[in-house]
C-alpha cells in the first residue's frame, strides 16, 4: 500500500512499529504495533517500503498457509 501523503522521515522509518509513537496530536501510536503483532501472529510480515516516490509504502506480506 502507498499513500500520497508527504512521506516518512529517516526517524519515522524506524520507529513506526513501536508501541505508543506517534507523530499525530491525537491518537495513541498503537496502531502499526497491533498490525505487526497481528501479522506476524499469522506467520506474515510488515515493513516499510523504499521512499522513492511520494508518500508512504507499508510492505504486507502473507503466507499461503497458515503457521
């Protein structure tokens, strides 16, 4: 998936999956935690994609079977 939106920085990249960071003035930066936690629980992958276009690329990759 990608957005149009204005990207992620170097710092964003990194943390996105930690529990409780958050850029945003509202919200409690669990979100990507709890999606990476559901993912891998099925034996899949979350990750950031390349930033070479505009926006952000989060990679979801899911087995054919489950685990």
């Amino acid at each position: 998936m990608r957005d149009n939106g204005p990207g992620l920085s170097p710092e964003q990249r990194t943390r996105i999956f930690e529990p409780f960071f958050t850029t945003k003035t509202k919200g409690t930066g669990l979100g990507m935690a709890i999606a990476k936690r559901i993912l891998e629980a099925h034996g899949g992958r979350i990750a950031v994609g390349g930033d070479s276009a505009p926006g952000a690329e989060i990679i979801l990759t899911l087995p054919r079977e489950g685990p």
